[in-house]
C-alpha cells in the first residue's frame, strides 16, 4: 500500500521537522514525510531536510503581491508533489481562508500553549504574567481564525516558581516534538474522526 504523503511547513530551526522525520523512519510506517516548503532561505530546518534526504522548497512570500497568491503557490507545489496531509511546523506566515478551506481537516499546527489559553504569539512571557500553574502545548486541526481549530492532542506542564520564558520554552520543547509524533501516528494509522470542534482517537 502506498504511505500517505505528508509535507511540513518550516520557517525556522526545524526541531519539529526533525521530530517528525524522526516518527516517519520507523520501519513499516505508513506515512513519508515527501515534502518541506520553507519561506526563509536561511532556515535552519532546511538542514534535516537535507540530511534525510527529502526534497525542499524554498517559496519566498516577499516576491508575491499578496498573500492569496504566495498560498496558491504553495498549493500549486503540494498538489504537484502529490501531498495528502500538510504539518505546520513553526511556519511564521498566516495562511489564506482559501488555502486554509482547500486543506480542510488535512492540516494542523502545533503551538506552544493549551489553547485556547495564550493564541499568537510569545506564549510563555504570557503564561508567566498570567500566573498560571500548567503550561503545555496543542495540535489542533488549522481553521481560518488562528491558533484554533479542532484539538487532536495537548501535552501538560507544570510551571514552577523560578520559571522564566526561556526554561519554560526549554522545557516544552520535548514535550512539542512528543505531541507532534503522536498526532503522526495517529493520521497516518488513520486512528482519528473529527466531530465538529472534537477530534476523537483511539489505540
Ligand atoms: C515551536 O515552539 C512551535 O510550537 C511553534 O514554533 C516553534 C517551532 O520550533 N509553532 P521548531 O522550528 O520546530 O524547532
């Protein structure tokens, strides 16, 4: 049978990437990562790309005149590598409605907090202001209003008094990559249903 193909969405150092090449090396796994686009030339991500072996593209978002265009072009690019299901991997850009409703439950994010708490941006420096006492991350299926959208999975982490942004950064860090495994596994052994805003799973 012939493995789902998965593309990953990088702008930066890539550590999910890496986690996700990671989970796809597994012998017999039924999911190959086919595809990396980048938006950043220099990304440090392109790196493991490379070292796997897996094509990338680099698509420079400030040579479009705007944004629908630059999705189109990432569309038209995951449409000719044959890609079934896109993973956003710390990819710095906000996608269209249009490029968002075409990937409609075949695209998903990882962000740095338990969403719905702290969307957008500098979650950690947040969670510390707000005092709260559990920090985490979510994968969540993307929709059009950022950072929601239907929740596969979250992993948990207790802050600790003399936590900063960076420790706490640190410390999720594993906890991302292990998240972001797991929802792996769970596409591509197709182990997930999504019922409106619930995403349902099963071993
Ligand atoms: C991660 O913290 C992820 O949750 C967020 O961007 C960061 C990307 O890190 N969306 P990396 O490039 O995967 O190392």
């Amino acid at each position: 049978m012939s493995k789902l193909k998965i593309a990953v969405l990088i702008s930066g150092r890539g550590s999910n990437l890496k986690a996700l090449i990671e989970q796809a090396s597994e012998p017999n796994f039924p999911a190959e990562i086919a595809l990396v686009i980048t938006n950043k030339k220099d990304a440090g991500g392109i790196a493991h790309a490379e070292k796997a072996g897996i094509p990338y593209v680099f698509l420079d978002h400030k040579a479009f005149t705007n944004r629908h265009d630059f999705d189109m072009a990432m569309h038209a690019e995951l449409l000719t590598r044959g890609i079934d299901f896109v993973f956003l991997a710390g990819f710095m850009r906000v996608l269209s409605k249009e490029f968002v409703a075409k990937w409609h439950d075949k695209l998903v994010n990882i962000h740095p907090s338990l969403l719905p708490a702290f969307p957008g941006v500098d979650t950690h420096e947040r969670a510390l202001v707000t005092g709260v006492k559990f920090h985490g991350c979510t994968v969540h299926f993307v929709r059009e209003e950022v950072d929601a959208g239907p929740i596969i999975t979250q992993e948990i982490l207790k802050v600790e008094d003399k936590d900063t942004p960076e420790t706490l950064a640190a410390r999720l860090l594993p906890l991302e990559h292990k998240a972001y495994k797991h929802t792996l596994r769970l596409i591509a052994e197709k182990r997930y249903l999504v019922k409106g805003n619930r995403v349902e799973t099963w071993d």
